[in-house]
C-alpha cells in the first residue's frame, strides 16, 4: 500500500504546482500515444524529406509540452523505493520520447539518408514507443487505487517487471538511434565529409561508431 499512498502524494504535490500529474488529468500513455500517432501520418502522408520536417514539427511540439510534464515529475523526491521505480518507469518512457524526437529532428537535415529511409527510422521509434506505452498501460493497472484484488507483492512484482522492461527499451531506443547515426558517419566517410556528421550528431558523436 506504500506504493499508492506515495503515488498519491506524488498527485497532490503536483496539483499544489499546478502541473497536475494525476492519470486523468495528465496522463503520461496519452502523450506517447499521441506522439505515435503523429508519426504515424508522418510516415503515410510525408512523400519528401521537406514534406517530412514540416509535418514532423506537431511531433516536436507536443514533446515540448509533454516534457514540462517529465520536468515536474523529475523533480519529485523522498519517494519510497517501490513508489521511485514507479517515477522512473515513466520518466524512462519521456527518455524514448526523447531520444526519438531529439535524434530523429537531426536526421532530418542529415543528407546522408533518404526519404525512404527517414520513414523506415521513423517507423522504428515508433513501434518501441508503442511497445513502451503498453508497458505503462500495465503500471496504470496497479497503482489505479480503486485496483484492489492486488496484494502488494502482486503490485510491486508488476512494479519490478515494468521497470526492468522499460529499461530495456530505453536502451534499445539509444541502441537504435547509435546504429542509424553510425550508417551516416559510414557514408560520409566515404565522401570525406565525417565532420559534418559530427557536428550535427554533437562532439561526444565518436561513440556512434
């Protein structure tokens, strides 16, 4: 019961704030799901690479909405052990969204891929993020106070599962994003051109490849 007592605080420290955090006020699977929903026309209705950053700029923003959000709940501390698995389980899913939006905006002015290929990547951070949401649907389900057929173990055992899974999804999204930069730091070398790689993908790019 730890867990829903602390998850609950966690909600009135947010109302408090006014930034509420509560599932039905701001609910952290309808920002991924709109996130992939976005994407998705991204990906149907973009013909061209130009086409493509336009309509990627809805994505953008509700990112940028969405991380005030994950700022707030970053913030939050004193948390009991089960109920700090339960912050990180979602701030973890802000990651993906992250590393997605942040990483793929990039790609989108990197000339070393072509419009078939940004949809193709596209198409892959959105599947994860779909996968990531359900994982967040599966934590919903036990920290919902009126779920009470739950013994707390039954509810940290859930707990655990979530947080192990989401972990490596976030790990695979930044697998995923360091093998698609790598394919562009191969190309322009190629072309000699693997400072501009650098340059876009941020000094620390080395480790892409």
């Amino acid at each position: 019961m730890k867990i829903i007592i602390s998850l609950f605080a966690i909600c009135i420290l947010f109302s408090a704030n006014k930034a509420n955090a509560q599932w039905t006020v701001i609910d952290p699977s309808n920002i991924a799901q709109s996130i992939v929903n976005n994407s998705k026309s991204l990906v149907q209705e973009s013909q061209t690479a130009t086409h493509m950053v336009k309509n990627f700029q809805e994505t953008v923003k509700i990112y940028q909405q969405a991380k005030k959000y994950y700022d707030a709940l970053q913030s939050v501390n004193n948390l009991v052990r089960d109920a700090r698995k339960v912050q990180q389980t979602i701030l973890m899913l802000g990651n993906i969204s992250g590393y997605y939006v942040n990483n793929f905006q990039k790609m989108l002015t990197d000339p070393n891929f072509t419009s078939s290929e940004l949809s193709a990547i596209a198409s892959g951070y959105t599947r994860i993020l779909e996968e990531a949401n359900g994982v967040l649907g599966d934590l919903k389900q036990v920290v919902n106070i009126t779920t009470l057929s739950m013994t707390d173990k039954d509810r940290m055992d859930v707990v655990d599962n979530c947080y192990k899974e989401m972990k490596r999804l976030k790990n695979l999204t930044a697998y995923y994003t360091n093998k698609n930069i790598s394919v562009s730091y191969l190309r322009a070398k190629k072309k000699a051109d693997t400072q501009r790689v650098v340059n876009l993908y941020g000094d620390g790019s080395e480790k892409y490849w």
